[in-house]
C-alpha cells in the first residue's frame, strides 16, 4: 500500500509550483491557472486526507473547492477580460494602478 | 384534507388572481376569486358539521415546524374549536357572498385581477389569524390583514386622499401591533409558552398557585393586548383609521372593514378571555373604552352627509358594543353582536355601495333621495338591515345590542353609568340609521338629471347577496333569545360558546354576578327603556328627515351651531393628532436626520474613512502596484505565522 | 514450461480478466472503426436517396460495384497518401495532438458503454462493456466535455482567422450545450437512481413502455437537440459553415489528419447513438423479448444471448444514425444566435423544469 | 505492485506537467498541460476511492475551467508571454526559500509513513456496503452538508452575475484611455 505522505509530498509539488507561478508569471491568465495548480493540490490533500482517516467529510471538501473555483474562473476570467478592454494587456508589470 | 383546503383554497385564488391571471378578463378574476371562496365556505361548512357532530371539542390540527429555538415553540398548528368554527363560517360565507357581489360592484374597473387577489389574501391571512393556535401565528394573520387593509384602502392609488387613507390605517394599526407584540413578549416570558391552547390548560390547571407576580403580569398583558385590539377593532384613541378607509372599494368596506378584520380585537380577546377574566382591571378600562367609544362614534354620526362616513362610524360604535361587552365579562354576547353586526353591517354597506353603484359613486346623502321607486330591492333590504342595527324588536340587533346593554345593568351600580352611555349610543344609532334611510330613498328625489336618468335596479349578482343576508340579519337573533321573552329555545349561543370561556378559579368570585338571577321584570324595563329611546330616535329621524332636509333640521342646525360643527367636525381629533402627535415626530424626525444622522452619524465614519486616508497616504509610497510584490510580502507573511504555528 | 502449465496459469482469474478484457476492447474498437466507412458511404447515397439522384455508384472492385461501398476505401486511401501539409506558424504540438484527440475522447466514451449484460464465463462475472464504472454516469459526461479541446486546439493551433472563428463559435456552442445535455441526464438518474449504465438498461426492462424515453420524454427530445448541438452536426453545423468559413476549425487540416477529425466525429456521433439507445431505448434489451427468454430460447448459452444483445444494439444505434443523416439533409442550418438563444433561453429553463418535475412526481411517487 | 508502479508513473507526469504549465512560455500550451495534469490527478483520486470526485475533477476542471481559460487566451488572441518590464524583488531569494521548505516538506513526509484507512466511518469497505462512493457522498452532503451546500448555489448564481455585469462592454467606457 502507498503510504498517504507520498501523496502529500505530490501535492507539496504541485503546490510550489503553482505558489511559484504565482509569484513569476506576469500573464494574469497564467497566474489564474497557477492558482488552480494550488487549489488542485489542496484538493489532493483532502482527498488523501479523507482516506487516511476513512471520512468523506474531506471529498466532500473537494466538492466545494471544485465550486468555489469554477466561481473563481468565471469571475477572474470575466475581469481579465474586462481589463484587456480597459487597458488592452493582460500583463501585470502594466497593470500598477495600485501604485501609491 | 378539507381543512387544509379551507386554508388554502383563498391562496390559491390569490396566487392564479395575483401572478398567473393577470391578463385574464374581468369575470374570469371574478370567477376565480368567488370561486376559491365558495369552495372554501363549502370545505368550512363540512368540516365544520364534521366538527359539531363528533361533539364540538377543541382540536389542535397540527401544521408545520417553524419557530424552534430552545424553550420557544412556535408551529404552524392550527386550532378548531367553537369560537373559530363560528369564525370560520361568517369569513368564508360572508366572504363569499361579498366577492360575488364585487363582481358587480368592480363591473366598470378595467381589470379586477389585482383586487381579487388581494381580497383573496385577505381572506386567507384573516383565517390564519382565527385558526392560528398560538399568538405568533395569529400575529402572521394580524399582520397580514392589516397588509390587504392598506393595499385595498389604496386599490385606486392614482389618487393621493387613498393613498393617504391606505397609510393613515397602516400607521394607526402600527400603534396597536406594538401592544400586540409587547402582549406576545409578556406572555412568553411570564408562562413560556405563546399557544392558545397550553396557555388555557396552564392557567385552569394552575388554580390558586399562580403568584402574585404573575396575576401582576398579566395585568400587563392582557392591557398590552388590548391596545392590540384597539388598533384593530378601532377603539377610541385609534379609531381615527377607520372612517378614512372607507375610501377603498364598497365590497372591501363591507368585508374588511365590517364584518371581518375589525373584529379581529374583539375575536383575540375572546380568544384569552381566561387571561382577561384575571384582570379586573384592565376588564373595567376594555368596558369603559367600549361604551366610550360606542357613544362618541355614534354621536359623530348623527351628522355625517357621506353615506359610507355614517356607516363607518356606526361600525366603530357597534364595535364599541363589542368591546364593551368583552369587557363586561360577557364574551357571549359580545361575539354574538359579533355575528349579527357582520351580518347586518355587511348588508349595510353592500347597499350602500348599491346605492353608488346606482347613483355613478356619488356617495353624498344630499344628493340622493327617494330611491325607493328606483330600486325596490335594495330598498326593503336596507329597511331590513336598518331595522336590524337599529335594534328593532324582532331583529338580530335587537337581541344581541340588548343582551350586552343587560349585562352592563347587570354587573354592579358602578357599571350602569356604561349602560347609560351604551343607551344612548343605541338612540343615536336608531336616529342616525333612520336618517341614512330617509335621505336615501324618501322624500324627493335631489340627484341633478343625468343621474336620475340612469338610476336603476342593479343586477342579479349585486342583489343576490343582498338578499342572503338580509335573510340572516333577520334570522340571526333567535339564537340567542333572552330568557325573559318566551320563545321555544333560549340562550342557544351562550350553551354553544360557553366551553370556549373559562373563568379561572381563582377569579370566580368576581365574576359571579354574570350567572346571577335576576327578576324577569327588571330585564323587561331595561329593554323597555332602550326600545322606548329607539322608537323615539326614529320618529324623530322621520318627522326630521322624511321629506328630504325638513325646516327644522336646517333651523336645529344653525341653532346648535357649535355642537354642529363640533360633531360635523369629528371633535376636531384628526386635527388634535395632526398637532400633537405628527407635527412632533415630524421635527423631531428632521432633528434626527440632519442632526443625528447626517451630523454625527456620517460625521464619525466619514471621519474615520478620511483619517485612515490620511495615515495611509503617509505610507503609501512604499506601494510599487506590482501584484508579484504583493504576492511576495504575502508569502513572507504566511512564512512567519508558519515559523511562529511550528515552533 | 509445459503446455498444461500454460493452461493452467490460463485458467486463472487474472488471466481471464486480462483475456476478456482484450476481447472486448478489441470489439468495441473494430465496431466503432467501421463506422466512419458505412457512414461515409450512406451520407453521400441517402441524400441522392432523397434527391432522386444517383450518388457514388461507380467505384468497385473489378465487376463488383456493391452500389457504392467501395467509394469509403477509396477516399481513405487517398487521405492517407496524401502529402501533409503543416500551415507556417502552427503551434506543432497542439496542431498534432487535436485530431488525435478527437478519436480519443470518442473511444473513451465507448468504453463505458454497456453492450450486453454480465457474462459468467469459467465462474467469473464480467461486465459486458470496457470498464464497468459504477459512476459510468459522470464518467460520459466528463469524457464528453474533453471533446472540446479538439475544436478549440485544432482552431488555434491552425494559426488562421477562419479556424479560430470557427473553433471560437464551435466551442462556445459545445460548452453552452454541455449543460443542457447534463440537464436532460440528471431526470435519468433521479428516475433509475443510479449512475451504473448497466443498472439503468437492467432496470429499464425489455417492454418498451418502462424504457427511459416513456418514462422521460422531455429528456429524450432535449438529449437529441444535444447531441446534434454537441457532434456539431446540421442544423448545428455553424463551427464548419462552409459558406462562412470555409470548413472551420479544421480548414488547415490535410491528409491523414482530416481523415482523423472524420473519424472522431462519426465514432463520437455513434456513441452518443449508443448513448441515446441505451439510456431511452433499453439498450441491449430486445424489445418484448425479456434476457432471461433469451438465454432460455438460445438453451443457455449466455454468450449467444449476448450476441444477440449485441445486435440489438448496433441496430437501435443505427437507427439514430440514420435520422443524423435525415436530419442533416432536412433542417437548415441556425443562425448563431438563434443557436445560443435556444440553448440558454430554452433548452436550460425546460430542462430545468423538467428535472424539477420529475423530482416531484418521483417524491410523489416514492410518498404513496 | 502494480498500483504502486501506476502511481509514481502518474506522480511523476504531474510533476512534469506542473512545472511546465508554469515554466512555459505559451499560455495555450500551459493550458494543455494544466489539463492533462487535471486529467492524471482524477486518476490519483480514482485510486484513492474517490471516483466521484475523480469525475467531478474532469467534468468541471478538464471540461470547464480549462476550457473557458483556453477560450478566453483565444478570445484576447494572447501571443506567448513577453520580456520582463517588471524587476521582482530577489527572485532568486525566493525560489531559494520556497525550494528549501519544499525539499524538507517533501523529505520529511517520504521519510516517515503513515498507512492509509485507520478507523474512520467510512472506509472502502463500508462504503461499497452504503451503496457505493456516490450515493454514499450525496448521503453525507444533504444531511450534514446541506447548508454550506445551498450557500454554494448561492455563490454560483452570484459568480453568474458578477461574471456577466463585469465582461459586458460598457457602451459609456472609453477604451484605452
């Protein structure tokens, strides 16, 4: 049997480097789709998680992410979206309104 | 399944009238909205038999969880006994006779959908309100109908007067719930528990162990509650509501304002009379209110050239009747005029609105006369429901005005300065009553001519009712015959209600005087006086106005002037609470808005947004805007509580 | 080792298990490859049906012209040998991976399927279909949403204007659609209570009047207008409006690789036959004929009955084929707003009605 | 023996898969990747019993996420990323610092090992009893879930129109101001 930390140390990866997109990509698109690299690892922490003590509290858990990000998607994606029309780029070294 | 179906039916109207049918004609509203009615008389009339026939015993039909928060229990149960079985009929057999007669009535309206789904709401809020187990259903119900009061006072809100009448009763009635509420507060604190039924269980099982305090409370809730009633039903200081919603559609005066939601107070009362029956006191306030009230209203009303103001403040000082006999202790004759006034009164104002109907919604007196030829139907039916309100002997009013008017000469010398009051509200009635009859369909025809031309009968739809009951406001005094008039059955409605009253053990002695004996002769010359006051009172309407406006009237008029005025005036109480009461919250309202809020209020959070504004631009020229410092700071951030959460 | 061991070790559970599980891929690949040909083939001959003309009849073997059918081998080999031309500036890897795709995602698909019931083969239950899911359900549903990324690749990746429009329009249509198609399946569920497909054919019996499409009309006639929505087929046919956009998303497709796109979409336009077969029509049942009869008429060859199963199947599929084609030569194509007003204006509202009432009457049902 | 070889197989492509969605320069490629990383972590949770939210994963995931972050990349018609305008601050630092916790997480967690399925209401076992991962998942989540659940649908239909009044084209706004 695979122990349940191996499955841990998958999603560790997975969610570095989705922290690490994060971080560097200057694509907001990219940096979207670094966080769903995170949320997905939090998924698999759940999921391993439900089964390590046998509960579904924790699939269930994963239900909900799952909803909150496609929220997020919709919501991110429609603002991306808006802001190509505003400022016609979709980099974040551009967009520095937040500038004081 | 029938119940539900009495319950539900008027929705259901309400919903396919409301939501579903809005561009249907005119007679499939009608239709509908009749409809859901009758179906439900027809479900009120079995159940109702049903309920009789397995012995009339209180039954709680339980509904649905709502309110369950700890000690407080607050279902949707329903309870059927014989108070709400009575209540049940008069609210769906009335009602359905009015909504058949609003068909008529709504004829010229471009589209009725509105009006029918509101009366058949108020129909079903009206129910919930009688049938509710516990206080906080019957407040839904409360609530509610005071709701469709003020859509309906407002049905024609293209015009400001209605508008303004619609939220004058909405305001007025607002005073009363706050009692009501206060009412339902104290009874959960003092008993814990707001259902009708355990309520009566706990205080007739209670005996003598209810303390001190506790009588001391319920001192206060039974006052609270009856400030409740107040509102609803219209007594003195808050009766100023009424009169103005007569400015909503006839068919709503006569059901709502009439024969159902105003006797909402008076239902309540009788509903907790074991609560009542505790507090002497507040028993001595409700009888004094309700005499008081009788007699100012009627008084009013002697005066009135609006032939729906007359009825309204006749319905005020019947329901003054009302309320005075709940105070009295006599919860039976006090439901009894309950019935026989939603009955007559409901004939009343359906002939009234006949009557405009007829006249192209003039409803001013001085217009009209000598009707009689034009619409001899409505005609002897107004006579009947006349003879009934005036107390004719042999006419429902008869029996039950001078039952309560008995009681109040019955309860102890203190008390006959009420009976005194009620009596003469009972002349002015008969002579305000006569006059309304005269003016409108004796003596010389005043209308101008293109009126007169089109006066005629109204139709079979509007008649219909009319006839219905005027048949009942004729019939329904011999249930409750007095025993001194012989008769083959007497008192069969203080043996129907009398497992609905319940004089707590404790509060016996006090209330001894209800069943006293007294000598037949006494009850002869009680009812002797007020017939005698009556037929006087009528006379004299008839000398006054039976050929239209007579010499004298006019020449009584100028002499009295001041009274005249006074009276035509209402006692100057709209005025009185416009100055006293309106104009102080309107300044202090406007204090309140311009200093409290917009000075101070805003003032601090304005306040508090520009400070922080100014500190922050103190810093903020560390920000670079760039998402991937910030995404970095955040990082370090969550690093040190990591640092800190691990070691 | 000797020849018994070999038997033996045959004869194990695994063994089995691995051999049936060959069998069956192998069936269910050499199906669905064969229908891109047939189909072919009747496409170009039924609506010459129709049009009261000929349509391919010449090409044959020798003598034999076997009305036509020669014609399908004929294109696929001059597909195949022609030269593959790769448009400059395509993204390489997703210009290759989206017709592959294609195929995949509808083969994918037609492992979930259930063509016959389970089999006891040397005291071993197997399910008659590749993997037996018991969410085989969701599992369709999820496959089937990846089929967008061969539009969406393909356009891109073509690196030309009429393939994007056409990929932008196409999968647009297919993720607006993806909801009503899961709205006219969740009625289904609630019906059979069960996202086993084998279960659902079970329980629908072999009497037409308890199979889904009886039981759920309104599902039925909305899977239909999804499927042709979700195949992107006519009156559907916007993402290839040859008229607007030379052929769409796969314009710069040539050669091999348009045979592939050909492939995907008839092989995904005969699962989701399968599909509707299965879930309204009963499947492998036998209309009238119940399984245990079957297998009583056959003497108990379980395999037979299958076979028979099997059959019935491929000729319910067939049938919603054909009216495919029916349709296709029927219906003008929508204009695209009128494609999207249908979808969310009317498909998502009715099916969302509809799975309220069916949820009512089953709760109603389940109440008595 | 063999589920353990499919998992490192699969653990090793997600690993892959996931440095490349963020190392790559070309969003639609990274889409491509963070699909298939998707679609190989639907299996691990397929392995981990999980099959319905194994399904879940791929039908709103891999079947609409991703999709609507491939059309958006389409819509907008974004070229690969370009040069950097921005300096960020000691980035070198930073992956140093994230490397370091990474690497000890990981070697702490391969180092010590905990089996799975200890105790626990549901294991595989009482869940194929229940009635399978689904009914028994649907049983849990509109009994002790309900509430968070109707919320949910709440911030779906809020997200609904939050997404729409942010993406209309404002007739009034000046583009590119």
């Amino acid at each position: 049997m695979i122990s349940i930390n191996h499955y841990l140390a998958l999603a560790t990866v997975m969610f570095l480097c989705g922290t690490l997109g994060v971080l560097f990509r200057r694509n907001l698109l990219l940096v979207l789709m670094s966080v769903e690299l995170m949320l997905n690892a939090v998924n698999l922490v759940f999921v391993a998680g439900s089964r390590l003590v046998n509960n579904l509290d924790g699939q269930i858990m994963v239900f909900f992410i799952v909803t909150v990000a496609a929220c997020e998607a919709g919501v991110g994606l429609a603002m991306v979206i808006a802001l190509y029309r505003r400022y016609g780029t979709v980099e974040t070294s551009f967009l520095r309104m937040l500038r004081g | 399944m029938l119940f539900w179906l009495i319950l539900f039916l008027p929705l259901i109207g309400a919903v396919l009238n409301g939501l579903v049918l809005r561009r249907a004609s005119k007679t499939v509203s009608h239709i509908v909205g009749s409809a859901a009615l009758v179906g439900a008389f027809i479900c009120a009339l079995l159940t109702y038999l049903d309920f009789m026939r397995s012995g009339g015993h209180a039954q709680v039909i339980p509904g649905m969880e709502w309110i369950d928060a700890g000690s407080f229990k607050a279902p949707f149960n329903y309870i059927l006994d014989r108070l709400s079985g009575m209540m049940l009929l008069i609210i769906t057999g009335i009602g359905s006779l009015i909504h058949i007669y609003a068909g008529g009535y709504m004829h010229e309206e471009r589209n009725t959908y509105r009006f029918f789904a509101y009366l058949n709401l108020f129909v079903f809020m009206m129910l919930q309100l009688v049938m509710g187990d516990n206080l906080l259903v019957m407040f839904i119900g409360w609530e509610g109908v005071g709701l469709c009061s003020y859509l309906l006072i407002g049905y024609w809100y293209e015009s400001d007067d209605n508008a303004a009448a619609g939220m004058k009763a909405f305001l007025v009635n607002r005073i009363g719930d706050i009692g009501f509420l206060l009412g339902i507060f104290l009874t959960f604190q003092t008993f814990h528990t707001v259902s009708f039924s355990q309520l009566k269980e706990l205080i007739l099982t209670a005996g003598a162990s209810l303390n001190g305090e506790q009588i001391h409370a319920i001192g206060w809730i039974t006052l609270a509650l009856f400030v409740g009633a107040c509102g609803k039903s219209a007594q003195l200081p808050l009766y100023v509501w009424l009169p103005d919603a007569m400015a909503g559609p006839t068919p709503v005066s006569a059901l709502i304002h009439a024969a159902t939601m105003v006797t909402a107070g008076v239902y309540m009362m009788t509903r907790v009379n074991f609560l009542f029956y505790l507090a002497p006191t507040t028993q001595l306030i409700v009888a004094s209110v309700g005499a008081a009230t009788a007699l100012f209203a009627a008084t009013i009303a002697l005066v009135q050239y609006d032939i729906k103001k007359v009825l309204a403040y006749s319905t005020v000082s019947q329901l003054g009747y009302m309320v005075l006999g709940c105070g009295l202790g006599a919860y039976t004759a006090g439901v009894f005029h309950l019935f026989t006034h939603a009955c007559f009164k409901a004939l009343l104002f359906l002939g009234a609105g006949s009557v405009i109907t007829a006249m192209h919604h003039k409803q001013d007196m001085r217009e009209m006369g000598g009707l009689r030829k034009y619409m001899p139907v409505t005609h002897l039916v107004m006579l009947i429901g006349v003879l009934a309100i005036i107390g004719f002997p042999g006419f429902s009013g008869f029996f039950s005005k001078d039952e309560i008017l008995w009681k109040a000469w019955t309860a102890g010398d203190r008390f006959h300065i009420l009976w005194g009051m009620g009596t003469i509200a009972a002349v002015c009635t008969a002579f305000y009553m006569v006059r309304l009859l005269m003016l409108t369909f004796y003596g010389p025809n005043r209308s101008d001519h293109h009126t007169r031309e089109h006066l005629h009968e109204t139709s079979v739809v509007m008649w219909g009712p009319l006839v219905v009951l005027a048949l009942l406001s004729f019939g329904g005094g011999y249930l409750n015959v007095p025993h001194v008039i012989p008769f083959p059955e007497h008192g069969l409605f203080e043996e129907y209600l009398a497992p609905v009253l319940a004089i707590p053990a404790q509060a016996a002695e006090h209330w001894e005087h209800l069943h006293a004996e007294h000598e037949a002769g006494e009850e002869w010359a009680v009812m002797a006086v007020s017939v005698l006051g009556m037929l006087l009172a009528s006379f004299s309407a008839i000398f006054l106005y039976g050929r239209g406006f007579s010499p004298l009237s006019t020449a009584l008029a100028t002499r009295f002037q001041g009274i005249h005025r006074t009276l035509s005036n209402k006692y100057y109480v709209d005025e009185f609470y416009a100055s006293a009461v309106v104009l102080p919250l309107k300044d202090m309202s406007y204090f309140l808005w311009k200093i409290v809020d917009v000075a101070i209020i805003d003032g601090i959070v304005n306040g508090v947004s520009q400070g922080c504004m100014l500190v922050s631009g103190l810093t903020s020229f560390r920000m670079s805007g760039s998402l991937h410092r910030h995404g970095m700071v955040m990082l370090v951030g969550i690093l040190c509580m990591l640092t800190v959460l691990l070691f | 080792m000797g020849l018994d061991e070999l038997l033996a070790l045959l004869k194990t559970d695994t063994a089995i298990e691995i051999i049936a599980a060959v069998i069956k891929i192998l069936v269910v690949l050499v199906v669905c490859l064969q229908v891109p040909p047939v189909m072919v083939w009747i496409e170009r001959r039924a609506p010459a049906m129709m049009q009261r003309r000929k349509g391919p009849n010449r090409v044959g073997i020798f003598q034999w012209r076997l009305y036509g059918l020669i014609q399908s081998l004929a294109d696929t080999v001059k597909l195949v040998f022609k030269q593959e031309v790769v448009p400059r500036g395509a993204n390489k890897v997703a210009y290759h991976l989206a017709p592959i795709f294609g195929v995949f995602t509808a083969l994918l698909i037609a492992c979930a399927i259930p063509f016959g019931n389970d089999l006891m083969i040397f005291g071993q239950k197997i399910g008659l279909s590749v993997v037996r899911l018991d969410v085989g359900f969701l599992f369709i549903l999820a496959i089937s949403s990846l089929a967008v990324y061969t539009v969406t690749l393909a356009g891109w990746s073509s690196n030309s204007k009429y393939a994007l429009l056409g990929s932008l329009r196409a999968s647009a249509q297919m993720i607006s659609y993806e909801i009503p198609l899961g709205m006219s399946l969740v009625p289904i569920v609630v019906i059979f209570g069960t996202l086993d497909l084998n279960q659902i054919v079970v329980s629908q019996g072999a009497f037409p009047w308890a199979w889904g499409v009886v039981r759920a009309p309104v599902s039925f006639l909305l899977f239909l207008i999804c499927m042709f929505a979700e195949t992107n087929r006519a009156p559907f046919d916007l993402a290839e409006g040859e008229s607007e956009l030379v052929a769409g998303f796969h314009t710069e497709y040539n050669s091999a690789k348009f045979a592939a796109f050909f492939l995907g979409e008839y092989v995904s336009m005969f699962v989701l036959s399968c599909l509707a077969s299965t879930i309204f029509f009963g499947g492998w049942q036998a209309p009238f004929i119940p399984y245990e009869t079957i297998v009583k008429l056959v003497g108990g060859y379980n395999w037979i009955a299958a076979i028979i199963g099997f059959t019935v199947l491929i000729l319910k599929a067939s049938f919603f084929m054909w009216v495919y084609v029916w349709v296709r030569w029927t219906l003008p194509r929508f204009r695209y707003d009128q494609l999207m007003g249908l979808g969310w204006k009317f498909m998502l509202p009715v099916g969302l009605v509809n799975l309220l009432v069916t949820a009512l009457v089953m709760a109603a049902l389940e109440f008595h | 023996m063999s589920q353990e070889l499919m998992f490192y197989a699969t653990a090793f492509l997600i690993t892959v898969c996931s440095v490349m969605v963020v190392t790559n320069r070309n969003p639609v490629v990274s889409a491509i990747y963070l699909v298939g990383d998707l679609f190989l972590l639907a299996a691990v949770f397929a392995s981990l019993d999980a099959h319905f939210v194994a399904a879940i994963q791929v039908l709103v995931y891999a079947g609409a996420i991703v999709v609507l972050f491939m059309f958006v990349i389409m819509l907008l018609n974004l070229g690969p990323e370009g040069k950097a305008h921005l300096r960020i601050p000691a980035p070198e630092l930073a992956v140093l610092v994230l490397t370091i916790i990474g690497f000890t997480t990981i070697g702490t967690l391969l180092l010590t090992g905990q089996a799975p399925g200890v105790g626990g209401e549901w294991s595989p076992e009482a869940i194929q009893t229940n009635g399978g991962n689904t009914f028994t998942i649907a049983m849990v989540l509109f009994t002790k879930f309900i509430w968070p659940f109707e919320i949910s649908s709440i911030l779906i239909l809020l997200a609904v129109i939050a997404a729409i009044v942010i993406a209309k084209k404002d007739k009034k706004q000046v583009v590119h101001d």
